[in-house]
C-alpha cells in the first residue's frame, strides 16, 4: 500500500493516509451497515475483501457491543456470510443467509458464543433476508426468481434444447438480463421462537398474483416489510407495461399463497413508489410515493396510511408537503414503539442526511439533524432515542456514529478503514444558468501546494438525475483520480441542473434540456475555477463521465469547449440520443426527450452528440461493456469508429462480462490503469504542451465559450 502512516486512530485497523491508489481501494475491506439488535446492546455489520493475488474474495461478520464501545470483535471469518437479519427473540442470534452453493441455506450464529448452526436449505438460490419475531414465532422472508407456476426456480432445471426467445411486447431485456419467463417473487416460511422448527412451510407469498417483488434490476428489502400477521410489498402496476411506466404499488398481503390479486393499498395512478414499512404497533404503513407516472426521478412524497382489519387502507395522507418540503427522501422508517414520528433519510446539498418528522401535527415541516459527510443508513439503538448511522465521505470509507438525539450531536463508533485528511476536500458555489447558485467539490491531491500548477480532472455524473456527494466509492473515487495524475490532478465535480438534493425545480428543468441548462452550467463552472484557483494549469486539463455524464462528454467533444481538454473519458455513453430507445426502461426517454420516439422524434433529435462529431479532435478513451443493455454497446463503438476515422488519438476498452458498471475487482483494475496511462500521457508536461502549439490556449478557448455559452446552445 503507498500510504502514509501518520498513526493509528480509536479504533484498531484504521489508517490514516495521505493518498491512494485505486488497488488500495478496490481490494480495502467494503462494510456493509450496522445493524444493532432489538435492545440495543450489540450490533453486526459484513466485512469484505478481495485479494488480487490470490484472486479470492474474503469475509468476516463482525460485532460492536454498543455497551462498552468494543468494536472489533470478530464473531465468523467467512466468504459466504450474506444478508444478515436479528431473529428477534433473543439479543444474540442473528440469521444470516450462506451462499456457498447454488441452493442457498439459512443459518444462524449467536453473536455471544460465535456457534452457528443451520435453520434451513432452501430449494434454490435466494437473496435479501428480513424476519419478524411475534408471539407465533419468527417469520423469515427472502426473495429469489420464481416460475411461471410459483416455485422457487431451481439451480438444476434441465437447460432447453433451443436458446431462442421470441417476445411479443416491449421490454424484453433490463439491466444486464434477457427477460424470461421467471419473475421475482418474495418467500418466506415461520419459525418456531428457538428456530428449530418449520411451523409453517416455504411460502411464494406472490403466488397467481400477476406481480413481481422486489423491482428489478435493483432489488431491495426496502421492496417489503412485515408485521405479525401482514406482509407488504411493493409492485409495479401490473396492468401496465413497465418499459413505459414507473408506477408501483403497495399490496397488503397475508402470510400464504392464496392472496387475492389487484387489492393494491395506494392504487391511486400515481407514480413510482418505494420504501413501504409498517408502523412498530402494525397499524400503519408509512412509504414514499412518487406523482408523476413514467418520470423515475420525480419527487418523493412521504404518505402514511392507516390500515383497517382486512389490511385495507382506511385513509391515507401526505405528510411532507411537496412544496414546502423542497426535498427528495429516499428512506423512512418509523421511531420505535410510536406510531407517530418518522424518521428520513435523502439527498441534501451534497450530501446524505437524516431528518425527523413528526406527523401528530399535521403541517409540521422534516427538522433536519445534525450529522456529519454522507449517511448511508440509520437504525435506532434500542428504543433509546440514539440512532446508530453507518456513514462515509469522500475522504473515507465506511465508518460508524452514534447520533444523540438530547444534543443533536454524532460521537465516532468505529473509523474508517481508509481516511484521507479533511483537508483534502472543498466546496464551491458559483452562478449557474438561469441565475441558480450550482455547488461543486474540489479534491486536493496528495501535498497540495497552491503555489504549485495542477492539472485538472473535471468529472461529470450520471443520471442525469443524481449527484456527486461527499460520500465514498470504489469506482468514479474522486480522491483515486486526484491522487493517480503524473503531479496529482485537482479533482473537481458540479452538480449542474438535473442533480439531485437541491431543489424539484432544479432536478426537472434538465427535461428537453440535456445539452442546454448543465452544459452551460459546467462552462461556466469550469470558468469559475479558472477564474479562482490560480493553481489549476489550464493547458493541462482533462475531462470524463459515465453514462448521462458519458453523454456530456461526446457532446463537449463536438464543442468549442472540447478543445480546452488534452484528454476526455467516456464511459458506456450516448453517442446519439436517437438510440436511446434501444434502451429497456423507455419511460426514461420519453420523459427526458418529451415523448416517445415515434410521436416525438424531434426531441431526439434536439441535443445529439453525432450531430456534431464532425468537430471531434480531442484524444479520446471510450469503455463500453457488453452486458450494458441500458447503453447498447454499439453507443462506444460507433464513437470509437468515428474518432478512428478522423484520425485523433484513441482507444476502446471493453468488458464482455460487465454491465452498466464495472464491478469485478480485476476489471475495475484494469480500468483504472488503462484510463490513467491515458489521461495521464496526454495531460503530462511536455505532451500537453506540444498539443497546444500553434492553436488558442485553453484559458482563451474557455473564455470565448464562456461569453458565448447561451447563444452557442440555442442555435
Ligand atoms: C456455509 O455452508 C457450507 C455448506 O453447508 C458450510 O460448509 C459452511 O461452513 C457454511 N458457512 C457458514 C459461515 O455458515
Ligand atoms: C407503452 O408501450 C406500448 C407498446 O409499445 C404502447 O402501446 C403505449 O402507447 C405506450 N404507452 C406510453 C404511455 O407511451
Ligand atoms: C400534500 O398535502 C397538502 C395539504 O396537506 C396539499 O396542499 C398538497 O398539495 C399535497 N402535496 C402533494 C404533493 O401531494
């Protein structure tokens, strides 16, 4: 490891560095969150890592006693420790699922002892574990593909003689798989209290429904929450097509596989939904819930409803007000033992925060707490008023806090594994488009000396509906790229219009917008740094993105603005937006381009990439991946064959076993190396400078762009 110890911190294990390389991060141990237990004394959390030589991933299930701040015990070393859920009984035995074979088994370790022994074998693979504990006993659910006739869909099942697939309806692929027969469904069996016995047996609880639970490609137990006698899940709108709608409802279900279909709870035409989980007394179910049908990035509205006996709704309300909560949240959860006092979690300016809402007083606005970086999740400590939050920043990796409600306050549980001085990261605002204030972060490299010039790296999100957020990642890790440049690359990421934690307005104007409003708004960004850091050397400056931010990239490449950058990235980009309906969720362009592509094609056609490519002349690193059926790999190709033709320096990097992202450790290390050899020769002194004889400088470049940014646009 390049680091630099500067001294170990509380907590055995973290180090504090002064820079790191991208094969630190991708083989550091990857947290999962913390989980305490029903009374608060203990709690687990996963621990992973991958060697890159001995090509094996590792792992350990580890315990905080919450009691006494021991944080380092190790309770199970092993690989196929998956999802973990508190059986609820007892303050020491945790389930957890082991997914050593293809046919998954359940388990169970007390936390105390470290025995653990199995509960049950499954007849296939399944993933995502919750459990209930009630006086009936302890309910497990889980979720896996089911058949067309409701089993559980099994490891074995004889390959067909033929490989085709024929559809006769849209969406025939998501993600990174071809649609087939099979659908999700959520299981489950009952428990005896010492889980030693199956008094009910496993379950499709979606059985002859017509839905499918948790919503691919991201499934989540976010998806379904369970109470004594009731389960709830979230579906979507089976009546309508899901290339073209997001909309999602929430079903109150029974514990068996004879539930009647379409009794949806919130069957209100709305749009997508998510997040449904009951009250602690089982009286209420409070989610989040979407308008906008067809738009995946609307604002969530947080909705609580009352349930009957029958698991109907008796009344539903909003409890944030849309307006008056200008705030998107992506998680709620209820206080313990109170049906009245939520908690939420969501984008804020940049970060990841937690707000408390308090719903006896109708009107009464979320109060934001004080926390610190990015919170990933938030769990109470036992019915005390405490949460324990698993969090991270741009400057570590996963570390957990105890946040005390009495002082509005965070005290640090357990460090980060990997900590990079606070110093290392900054924050800007600057005037956008249309007069809106636009934020950005700025990562320092390792010894950043402003006296000395700095190439810059300028990295562009995807989405477009996201952000960059001062919170950690093994992959697009602003503080990987400001530390891997020949001199260290001063990093800088702006959230321009279309990110979201800032506002509705400012999250939906990029719609029919997408080389307008964040165009502009990363000119003039980009200007504003020039302008400020005199220690950004402009002749050496380089520019990449993934996805929408891939988009942004082949679109600067066909601008005026192309020609400041010695380098640009694009990862599994859009070459042309007409291709955009070759994509699988076509909700997602018919909302950003203003309708289909039949009824509307001019809003295809209005901000595309090709139109311009006659302009490109910038050395480009293009990376498509094969099992990207968002982005048909055909996007980075047609690119990388038309930079081949023009004659400018070029390179195509493909993964055949890779989708949207690049998960696989020895991919990702070859990603990184290839893009930085890359970026790094052309951004390098004497390359930089030879490429910039006999042209315009950059600086005189991006100050005629920028004087020109809005007349350029609208042409
Ligand atoms: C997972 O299951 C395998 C096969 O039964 C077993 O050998 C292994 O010990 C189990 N691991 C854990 C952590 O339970
Ligand atoms: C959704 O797709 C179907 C099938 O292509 C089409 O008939 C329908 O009009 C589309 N709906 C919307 C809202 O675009
Ligand atoms: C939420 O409820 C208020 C009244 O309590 C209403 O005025 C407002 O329009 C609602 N907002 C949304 C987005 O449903």
């Amino acid at each position: 490891m390049r680091i630099v110890l500067f001294g170990l911190i509380a907590s055995y294990g973290a180090l504090l560095v002064s820079a790191i390389n991208y094969d630190d991060v991708i083989q550091a141990p990857r947290r999962s969150e913390a989980t305490p237990n029903k009374d608060g004394t203990v709690a687990v959390y996963t621990e992973t890592s991958y060697s890159f030589s001995t090509k094996t991933w590792s792992g350990s299930l580890k315990k905080i006693t919450l009691s006494t701040g021991d944080t380092n015990t190790v309770i199970a070393n092993a690989a196929d420790v998956g999802d973990i859920a508190w059986a609820g009984t007892d303050d020491s035995s945790l389930l957890y699922l082991n997914s050593s074979s293809s046919y998954t088994s359940l388990w169970s370790v007390d936390v105390n002892s470290g025995s653990t022994s199995k509960v049950y074998d499954f007849s296939g693979s399944v993933s995502l574990l919750k459990s209930h504990a009630s006086s009936q006993g302890v309910r497990v659910v889980t979720s896996g593909w089911a058949t067309p006739d409701g089993e559980l869909l099994s490891p074995d099942a004889p390959p067909k003689a033929d490989t085709g697939l024929l559809y006769d309806s849209v969406f025939v692929r998501h993600w990174d798989y071809w649609l087939s027969e099979n659908r999700k469904a959520v299981f489950g069996l009952l428990l005896s209290s010492d889980l030693k016995t199956v008094k009910e047996p496993f379950t499709n609880y979606l059985k002859g429904l017509g839905i499918e639970s948790p919503i691919m490609p991201f499934p989540s137990d976010s998806d379904f929450d369970l109470s004594d006698d009731k389960l709830v899940v979230n579906a979507k709108a089976p009546e309508l097509s899901p290339a073209n709608n997001t909309a999602t409802y929430f079903y109150v279900l029974d514990y068996s596989d004879s539930n009647t279909p379409d009794k949806p709870l919130n069957k209100a035409g709305l749009g997508a939904c998510s997040s449904p989980v009951f009250s602690p007394d089982g009286s209420k179910i409070a989610g989040l819930v979407m308008s906008e049908n067809g738009y995946e990035s609307d604002q969530n509205i947080v909705y609580v409803y009352e349930l009957s006996a029958d698991g109907r709704a008796s009344s539903s309300a909003n409890v944030t007000d849309g307006r008056a909560f200008d705030r998107s949240p992506s998680s709620v959860m209820w206080a313990p033992d109170r049906a009245d006092y939520l908690f939420l979690t969501g984008e804020d300016i940049g970060r990841e925060v937690v707000w408390t809402l308090d719903i006896s007083t109708p009107g009464r606005a979320p109060v934001m707490l004080s926390t610190s970086h990015s919170v990933s999740s938030a769990a109470f400590v036992g019915s005390s008023s405490k949460l324990l939050l698993s969090s991270s920043a741009i400057v570590k990796s996963t570390y957990f806090e105890i946040y005390n409600h009495d002082s509005d306050s965070t005290s640090l549980l357990l460090e980060a594994e990997t900590v990079l001085p606070e110093s290392r990261v900054g924050e800007f605002w600057f005037t956008g488009t249309r007069d809106v204030k636009v934020h950005g972060f700025i990562v320092y490299p390792e010894n950043f000396d402003p006296k000395k010039k700095y190439p810059l790296a300028f990295l562009i999100h995807g989405g477009p509906q996201s952000a960059w957020t001062d919170s950690w990642s093994t992959r697009w890790n602003p503080a990987v790229w400001a530390d891997n440049g020949p001199d260290g690359y001063v990093v800088v990421t702006i959230n321009p219009t279309g990110s979201t934690g800032y506002g509705k307005d400012f999250t939906d104007k990029i719609q029919n917008n997408w080389g307008s409003y964040p165009y502009i708004d990363l000119v003039l960004g980009l200007e504003y740094c020039y302008k400020s850091f005199d220690f950004i050397d402009t002749e050496r400056m380089i520019a990449a993105g993934a996805s929408y931010g891939g988009y942004m990239i082949n679109w600067i490449q066909g601008s005026a603005l192309g020609r400041v950058f010695k380098a640009l990235v694009t990862h599994d980009g859009v070459f042309s937006t007409l291709n955009q309906y070759a994509s699988e969720e076509l909700y997602f362009p018919a909302h950003d381009f203003g309708g289909s592509f039949v009824k509307n094609t001019r809003g295809y056609y209005k901000y595309n990439p090709m139109s311009r490519m006659y302009h490109w002349a910038t050395p480009h690193f293009i990376v498509h991946n094969a099992l990207d059926y968002r982005l048909p790999e055909s996007e980075g190709i047609l690119a990388f064959n038309v930079l081949q033709e023009l004659g400018v320096p070029s390179k195509l990097l493909h993964f055949p076993d890779e989708n949207h992202w690049v998960l696989k450790p020895d991919n990702s290390r070859r990603w990184h190396k290839e893009i930085f050899e890359f970026i790094n020769t052309f951004s390098s002194p004497s390359v930089a400078s030879k490429r910039s004889e006999d042209r315009k400088s950059a600086a005189q470049i991006l100050e005629e762009v920028a004087a020109n940014v809005e007349g350029e646009i609208y042409f």
